[in-house]
C-alpha cells in the first residue's frame, strides 16, 4: 500500500535538506529519501573538510613564508591533527546521526535507500511506495565522473571521497584533472610532503576561468615544484602496487591516482522519463522557479547552473517557496560566485571575458595587479593576484570580475554586488576603497572602464 505525503524530496544534500526543512516548517507531511548522508557531500567530502585540509595547508606554507618576513622558522608537516579534525570535529566519523535528528526536528520523515520515479506524483524506494500529493523535488547530487581511460577501471584509484579520508599523506600523487577539485588537493598534498603531478587534458588549468588567473595560479603551482602538465590527455593506466600513468609523451608513476574530472548524474537511474523529462540529458531543465515538469521541482547540481552548495541552497529557498504557493522571485545567476580555494584564492562572479564576447556587442576589460596595490607591497610574499573586470561596454555595468589572490574570496564579494545590482561603472568609480586593503586593487581597473 502507498504511503501519501505532501512532498518527497529525492536527495538530501544541502538543497534538499534545506527545501524539505522548510516545507516540514510550514506543515506540510515531507519524506526524504537518501541512500548516502544526510547533508550530502558537502559536509563529510567536499566543502567542509577539504577546506579543512586548505586551512592547515596554508598554515604549513605561512611558516615557510617567516624567513622572509620575521625571523627563522622550521616545519614538519603531520596530518595526524587534520586527519582527526575531520574525523572527529567535521564529519563525527562520517555519521549523519546530527543532520537526520535535525531534519526530523522539522516534522519531516526520513526515509533511507535509492528513490525512484516510477509513475507522476510516485516515488519508489525498495519496496516502498510514496505517493506525493503535492511536489516531487529531485535534488540527487552528483557522482564523481570517471573517464574511460585504458585500464582505469579495476585499480585502486580515489575520488575526493577517498582523498578526504586518508589517515597518511601519500609519498607521490598525481592528479587527474586541474579543475577546483585537482588543484585543491594537489596543494594541499605538495604542502605536505608528496610528489604530485597534475595532468589536465584542456590547454590551461582551471578551464572555465580567465586566462590570466591560470598563469597566476600555475606559476604558484610550480613554485611549489607541483609538476604542471596540460593539453595532455592520459591515454592508459596500470596498477601494479604504484600507479603507471600513460599520455602521448610521457609516463608518470605514483604511489597514488585522484581523479577529478568532473562530475555527472544518472537522470535514468532517477526515473525521470516516468514524468516525461529526457533521461539521457546530463541535466534537467528548469524555469525561475524550479519548475521541471508538471509536480517536480529540481534543484542543486542536477540543474546545470554550478555544483555549489550556495547554488543548491538559493535554490531550495525559491521552490519551497512555490511549492507553498507563495510570491516567488524568479531565479536570476548573473551573479553567480564560484571560489577555488588555492593559495592563491580564485574567485569568479558572473560572465568570463570569453562567454561575455560570445553575448554581447561590445565588451571592455581591465586587470589590476595585486603586487602593485599597496596591501600587495605589504603583503610581500604570496603576494601573487590580480582583479580582472568585465563590462558590457554598451550599458557600462560590469558582467563578470576574477579576483585572484590571498583574499580573492572575499575581494570578490563586492563585485558579486556590483553585477547583481548593475551598478553602473561611473558609480561605483566614485566609491571610497578603505586603505590599505586588498579590495583597493578593485579601484585601478574601475578607473580603467571608466575613462572615456
């Protein structure tokens, strides 16, 4: 027999937490349905303790950075400390005992295993039926992709998941993939005593991002001495207690292979031609407000619009809002942020100078230097950045900036509010900059578009 709810929501992720929480709130009977961990992957292998790993990371490489600054200093790296911070204090082992009592204390129900849709308004988990009188929300996540390379399949290779998780820092790496994921752990890896190489099959690191924040964030990379391959494809791979990695060139051993080439979702395995949506797409479409098809709202990475948990979350708020039938704002992503967190920080917001050549009629761009902002002559040392604008030259707003540096996170926190609100660009020229701040290296590059 079915059980009838209001909402099922497939995939408790940050989104799907956060939309069944709501809706639990405003008293509707909500079923969530998850085979992993509640709270998804952000707080037990993504977000949460990687960036852990960074913390400590960097800390490591601020030590070394002292005899230049103030004095003399020795470091021996441990990861002991960082493997039991995320162990004990990020992840409680791996259990989601806190999200579910959490979850639960919102009047929602929790139900464990693989959802499907097997009819409109049906949810299969098992051998139990739900019957969802209101709203399906899909929310499933994503799995980490792995290419089909000659010989991969079989050997013992790690995803994030597994990098996370170690209790010792492997003597050599390499890295597949100079993505987010590839360079973050490569340097926290190389900071820590490994051999890594990284190997990406595209002509830069980070791919999507500016060309110019990949050449800062490569000579970073180098100077660390982390071996830099890219527009190198790998063609085989072996596994005979080390790792042989093969590309057209070269061949590369280590104790150890990540691999951090992206990430997918398998729409058939969700059910979701059973409502008539397209089961081989990589995505599913959605309107402002999350909207798939007639009773299901999707949200988070499935919907093509960034693998972040803050995208995840924006999301949530907007279709349990129309689930509830309130007054929505349609979805808006011009603004959209995204942050690597290497030393240097990459931050992103909005439209690359690529995508914005490719929309618009006239585009106009500007790039100040960290290292020749004051902040960046006191900072000395890791100093490495830049701030790259991108205007549409038409309406003089800007559509897109790169902040790259210690602080490039939040440096691109108040351009993130200049593209959202389209400022215009003589406005924000007349800002005030407090001295001597990181954010002062904004100022040049908007006086840059603000000439004639």
């Amino acid at each position: 027999m079915a059980d009838e709810v209001d909402v099922v929501v497939i995939g408790m992720g940050p989104g799907g937490e956060d939309v069944a929480a709501r809706l639990g709130r405003a008293g509707l009977s909500v079923v969530g349905v998850e085979s992993r961990l509640v709270g998804g992957e952000c707080p037990y292998y993504a977000c949460i303790p990687t960036k852990i790993m960074v913390r400590a990371a960097d800390a490591l490489a601020e030590a070394r950075r002292v005899p230049e600054l103030a004095g003399s200093s020795t470091v021996r790296p441990d990861w002991s400390p960082v493997a039991t911070r995320i162990r004990d204090e990020a992840t409680t082992g791996w259990n989601d005992e806190i999200a579910v009592r959490r979850f639960e204390g919102t009047g929602g129900r929790l139900v464990r295993g693989v959802g499907r849709i097997t009819a409109p308004g049906e949810v299969t988990v098992g051998e139990q039926v739900l019957r969802a009188r209101r709203a399906i929300v899909l929310n499933p996540g994503t799995e980490p992709a792995v290419p089909p390379i000659e010989g991969l399949a079989g050997t013992p290779f790690w995803t994030n998941r597994e990098a996370v998780s170690i209790e010792k820092v492997p003597q050599s790496l390499v890295v597949l993939g100079g993505g987010p994921v590839g360079l973050e752990f490569a340097q926290v890896f190389a900071r820590f005593g490994s051999e890594v190489t990284i190997i990406e099959a595209q002509s830069q690191l980070l791919p999507l991002s500016e060309p110019e924040a990949a050449e800062v964030i490569t000579d970073r990379l180098l100077a660390e001495e982390v071996r830099v391959r890219v527009g190198s494809a790998v063609q085989r791979v072996s596994y005979d207690g080390l790792f042989q990695i093969s590309t057209e060139g070269e061949q590369f051993e280590a104790d150890h292979l990540l691999v951090a080439t992206g990430r997918r979702t398998d729409l058939g395995a969700l059910g979701v031609a059973a409502v008539g949506l397209d089961d081989t797409a990589r995505t599913i479409s959605v309107d402002g407000r999350m909207r798939a098809t007639d009773g299901v709202w999707a949200i988070g990475d499935v919907t093509g619009h960034g693998a972040f948990t803050h995208t995840s979350v924006y999301q949530s708020r907007i279709a349990a809002a129309d689930i509830l039938g309130e007054q929505v704002t349609p979805a808006d992503y011009r603004a959209m942020p995204s942050v690597t967190f290497t030393d240097p920080e990459v931050a992103t917001v909005g439209l690359t100078e690529t995508r914005a050549v490719a929309e618009l009629d006239r585009v106009r761009t500007a790039i100040s230097r960290l290292p020749e902002s004051t902040r960046g002559f006191i900072h000395k040392i890791g100093n490495e950045g830049l701030v790259k604008l991108v205007a549409d030259g038409d309406r003089g707003v800007l559509v897109g900036a790169t902040a790259v540096g210690p602080s490039g996170g939040e440096i691109v926190g108040a351009l993130a509010v200049a593209v959202h609100a389209e400022v215009p660009i003589t406005r924000l020229s007349e800002m005030i900059f407090a001295y001597p701040t990181f954010h002062r290296a904004i100022e040049p590059a908007l006086d840059e578009l603000a000439a004639p």
